[in-house]
C-alpha cells in the first residue's frame, strides 16, 4: 500500500517574508530556477496566510531569489520521486494555496525578475498583477513537453487572462516567450527596465498602501473581480453591494469623501 | 489612427516625416541637431502643495498617484501642443522675410520651438510607456491648419509678420509664464527641462518685443492696424491661462506639478480657486507695460495703442462667448455685437493692407543680420 508520508527532504527556508512600509515581501528561494515542492509550497502558503492577517501589510509582492528566474515552475526531479497519488495532494494543495493568494482580499503583485514558465507563470497568474524586468527572460506553459497540463491552475487562469483560443494555442505548443510579447497579449502588466527594477516594482506597489491610497478599497475590488468574475452576474453584483456597504463604513471612505470635497489630497489609513 | 511608436527613436522618424508633410523646407531648419536638454537642479525637494518638503520625483514611478500621472501628462502634452503648432503657424513666413535679421530670427524661433516639442516628446517617451508614446505620435498628428491644435491661438492664422510680431509678443509671453509654472514642478525631469527652455524662450519674446517697437518707430504701419492686430491676438492669449475658478489649476498645484509664476518670490499663501486668474493679471500687467513702451513712439496719444480688457472677446473663462467691447462696456445685441467685432478686428482688407504695407522698403526698422549670426 502507497504511504503518504511526505518524502524527506531538507528543512530549510524556501520561502522568505518579509513586511517593508506596507508590502508584504514574498520571496521564493531555491536556487538556481525557485522550484517548488511541497515544502515550498508550504511555506508559501504560511507566508500568505501571514500577510493576510497582518494589517500593516496592504500589498503583497511575489519575487523569484536573485535575477534570473522568477520560478521555473514545479521540482522535476521532486515530481520523479513522490507517488502519483503524492502528487494528486501535492497539487491539491499547490491549488489550495494558489487560491488563498487570489483570494487575500489585498492586492498582489508577481514581481517577475526572472525566466518565469510552467508553475512559475501559475503563481504569477494567481496574483492580480504582473510586472516584468526587460530582460531576454521568458514565460510560458510548456508542461505538454512532458506529457502533461499545467496543472496548478495554468488552463483555468491562463484562459481567464489572454482568452480561450490563445491560452490553448500557447499551452498546446508548449510555447515560451518574450515579456514584451507578453504584454502585447495582456499577460504581463509593465515591464520595467532591468536596472533598477525592484525599486521599480516597490515604487510601484507602494502607490496602493497608505496614505496614497485606500488599500482596503484596493484589496476589496481586487476580492469583487476575483470572486465576483467566478459566480453569476446577479450574484457578483451582490458581492460588489456587500463589499461596497463595508466600504461604506469605512475610515477611509470618509476622508476620501472628504478631501475631495474640501479639494485637498486625501490621508488614507487603510482603515 | 495613431501612429504606433516603440521608442523615442521611432518618434524622431516620425519627427521628420512631420517635417516633410508640412513642408517645412530643406536646410538649417532641417540639419539642426536637436537635443533633450536638462538644466541642474535647482531645488531638489518638492516646493509647494501636499508633498512641499519632499524629494522631487525623478521618475513617473515616484508619483504616489495615478491622477497625479494623468494631470502631469496632460500638462506635458499641452505644452508640447503648442510648440509644433507654432511652428506650423509661422512656416508660411519663410518665403518672405522683411530683412535677413528677420528670416534668421524666424528660423531661430521655429528651430527652438521644434527644439522645445523634442523636449516634450522625449518627456512624454522616456517616461509614461504607451501612452506617452501615444500622445507623442500625438503632437505631430494634430494640425494647426486644420484647427486640430489644442488651444484657440494655436489655430490662428499667422499671414504676416505683422501676426508674427504680435505673436510672439503676447503669446510666447503666455509661453514664458507657463513655462515658468512649470519651472518649479516636483516632477524633477520637466522642471529641469524648463531652464534651457526659458532661455531660448527669451528670445522669442524679444523678437516680438523688438519686431513691434521697429514698426512703430518705422512709422509705416498705421497704429490702428497694429491695434486690430492686438485685439485679434491677445485675447487668445488671455484664453491660454485657462479657465476662471479652475480645478485642473487648484490641483495641479495641490499635486506640486504647477505653481504660480512668482512662486519663489512669493511667501504668500495662494488662492487655489483664483490660480489662473492671478497668472493672467500678472501677464496683464507685464503687456501693458510693454504696450506703454511701444507708445513712447507714436506721437499721438490719440493713436496710442492699448490692451484691451479681460472681459473682450474671450473663448474660455467666465465671459467666455459674452459680448463685451475692446473697453469691457457690454452689449446686448448679436447683430451690433457682430458688427463692432468687424470695427475692431482685422478683416481681410486690413490683411491686404498689411501684406502692402509689409511689400514696402523700410516698413520696419532695419537690423543687421550680424547680432544673430555671431551667436
């Protein structure tokens, strides 16, 4: 009979978190492409689960270690050692995970400073936002090139972001490509200059933390889209009334009110 | 639809197939090297508004506010406006200029105006993506002869260098208090492109300036003709300061990207309702005196040319379409108010007087070429 048991690998921090003036900072660590296994998967869960309940976090912000991969994506050879039915559960909790992350109500940011294919594009398609260094990177789903699907969510968010046609064409030829085709398509949001990127990217996430803006209306219209775009119309506009009479109450929505009325720059807390 | 532009490079092609299409000839105007200058920093912290105390931004990316970015291009984009549209305005005067004083002069002005779009461009290209790319393409899409440039006096009809005088009199003196404004943005890459602009600015005003004084001291042109000539332009120029209680002006300065004309010398806590009211009194007061000056040469007080008042032939603001004469009197007729508008604008024979006038020797003052080619 096939055993469960995790199979044994080296504890270690895969995942580094951090919180700097608001953001969360994700930071997958497994040098040389950030490969996940189930550990690091683990503690990428841990580390979203934290962000989520800290309130001084307002953005949470993925990035790869170093600069050359962002995440190629799952451990090849960690895959060729656990069972299938190990994998069945590793990916249910890959998908598990993936959808806390889309589901935070604060918004995400994959910071892509690297090569990011496979899982590594399926964790950068599970944040709202995508923002690439200009580099001779690439992105892509080219699991069919093993015999396989993206299997982290990549056929469900793929076809969600650049379309169904596009999204099977791509993973069916198993294609990788430029950041800047990327944009082209609607996959990649910006892609910033190599030098200086992460200051790029900070600058960039910081414009929705307080006081610039109303991060608690940022995260709930984050939440609206993402849940909201997966049930009925009439039920997303009851979502978007909910989350909207929560806003109502807010601190934020008072000084927002405010400050315009008064013609004056508003002082968000997050509140 | 809008040309698609990768990079500034595409843009400077771009550049040049505008150059062609307005048929701006070959030569000087088209072998300058044109350049994106930068002066130093002069103040390197924010110096006015919400975020007064600051860093200036030195990229779009510092710019804690979407509506900051999209006012900021807005601002880069209008100036730029201006700039090629000038340039279209004046090309028609190449064919004849009254001395080589001039045609240098005039040469210089555009050069400097194309210079000055360049600038705005490579703004509007290096720092706001797609868009700036897009409204880059933009600036060289519209056209003044067709009336597609963004504000009233850059859709004017410049026909004679009596126009030409005028214009760059009382609106590149509109030019000089914008840029000005904008000398002090926190937006560190356009208030540092203001300095180099000023200076070159400076001339063009002077052109004006001392293209009106050599006419009215020639004594050709009859002041009344000049003085239609004043009430054609400098309304147009009261226009450019923009709306009366604006909030574009009250938050382009609570943003830190415009603030008012003497903002350095001026300790004083601002009207933010009154912005644009209070740059366009101050550009009154500076023509006025500038009038006064050229009325130290015509001998008859009863020739003597005037500003005319804020409330008289306005296309923007709170007299905005409203019938008022060149003294701020009112009129409640269309019909009399159309009929006084021939009595004091040019109309086409005053056109035709002109171009007579501007055929004849010694109509203007003479000035030799030397002072520009030495520089």
């Amino acid at each position: 009979m096939a055993t469960l048991t995790q199979p044994k690998v080296e504890q270690k921090t895969l995942v580094r978190y951090r919180v700097e003036d608001g953001l969360g900072i994700v930071e997958l660590d497994d040098p040389p492409a950030n490969t996940y296994t189930h550990e690091m998967m683990r503690q990428l869960d841990d580390a979203i689960l934290q962000a989520r309940f800290d309130d001084t976090v307002h953005v949470i912000v993925l990035r790869g270690h170093g600069d050359k991969f962002f995440s190629a994506g799952a451990n090849i050879a960690y895959l060729n050692s656990i069972t299938p039915r190990y994998k069945y559960f590793f990916c249910l909790h890959a998908n598990e995970t993936l959808n806390r992350l889309e589901q935070t109500p604060k918004l995400t940011i994959a910071a892509l400073n690297g090569h990011t294919v496979g899982g590594g594009l399926e964790i950068g398609m599970a944040c709202d936002l995508r923002l690439a260094k200009e580099s001779q990177n690439k992105i892509g789903l080219p699991e069919v090139n093993l015999g396989v699907l993206p299997g982290t969510g990549g056929t469900q968010r793929l076809a969600r972001i650049v379309g169904k046609p596009r999204a099977i064409e791509m993973m069916v030829k198993g294609e990788t490509f430029s950041f800047d085709r990327a944009k082209e398509i609607g996959l990649v949001h910006e892609v910033f200059p190599a030098e200086g990127f992460w200051e790029q990217v900070v600058l960039y996430a910081k414009q929705f933390c307080p006081p610039n803006k109303a991060s608690k209306a940022v995260g709930l219209i984050k939440r609206a889209v993402q849940s909201g775009a997966e049930v009925p119309f009439e039920s997303g506009l009851t979502l978007e009334r909910e989350l909207q009479q929560q806003l109502f109450q807010s601190d934020d929505a008072k000084e927002g009110i405010a400050a315009y009325v008064e013609k004056r720059v508003a002082e968000f807390q997050g509140r | 639809m809008v040309r698609k532009l990768s990079n500034f490079d595409d843009w400077i092609d771009y550049f040049r197939y505008w150059q062609d299409s307005i048929g701006l000839p070959q030569g000087e105007l088209r072998n300058f090297q044109f350049d994106a200058k930068f002066g130093d920093p002069e103040v390197p912290h924010i110096e006015f508004g919400h975020y007064r105390g600051q860093r200036k931004w030195p990229s779009v990316m510092h710019i804690p506010d979407q509506r900051i970015r999209d006012a900021l291009l807005n601002l880069i984009v209008y100036q730029g406006d201006t700039e090629f549209a000038s340039v279209e305005q004046q090309r028609n005067l190449l064919g004849h200029a009254p001395t080589d004083y001039d045609l240098l002069a005039l040469m210089r002005v555009m050069t400097e105006e194309m210079r000055h779009g360049w600038q705005m461009s490579y703004l509007l290209c290096a720092h706001f993506g797609d868009e700036g790319k897009r409204e880059a393409a933009k600036l060289l899409e519209r056209r003044a002869d067709d009336g597609e440039r963004l504000l009233g006096s850059f859709n004017e009809i410049v026909a004679t260098w009596l126009d030409f005088f005028t214009y760059t009199q009382f609106i590149d003196r509109d030019g000089k208090f914008q840029l000005k404004m904008l000398s002090v943005s926190a937006f560190d890459p356009l208030s540092r492109s203001m300095g180099p602009m000023l200076k070159e600015e400076s001339f063009h005003l002077g052109t004006g300036n001392n293209g009106l004084l050599r006419i009215v001291k020639a004594g050709k042109m009859p002041a009344e003709t000049i003085q239609r000539f004043f009430y054609k332009w400098v309304p147009t120029a009261f226009d450019l300061f923009g709306n009366d209680n604006s909030s574009s002006a009250h938050w382009a300065y609570v943003w830190g990207l415009k603030g008012r004309y003497d903002e350095r010398e001026n300790a004083q806590e601002p009207d933010k309702a009154k912005l644009n009211e209070y740059a366009r009194e101050l550009y009154r007061q500076e023509i006025v005196k500038l009038v006064e000056r050229l009325n130290m040469f015509i001998p008859e007080r009863e020739r003597w040319l005037k500003v005319p008042e804020l409330k008289f032939n306005r296309k923007i603001g709170v007299y905005a379409h409203q019938m008022y004469t060149v003294d701020g009197e009112p009129i409640d007729s269309k019909e009399r108010y159309a009929a006084y508008l021939k009595t004091v604008l040019p109309q086409a024979r005053d056109y035709e007087v002109v171009k007579d006038i501007e055929r004849e020797p010694d109509w203007i003052e003479a000035k030799k070429a030397d002072s520009l080619l030495k520089q």
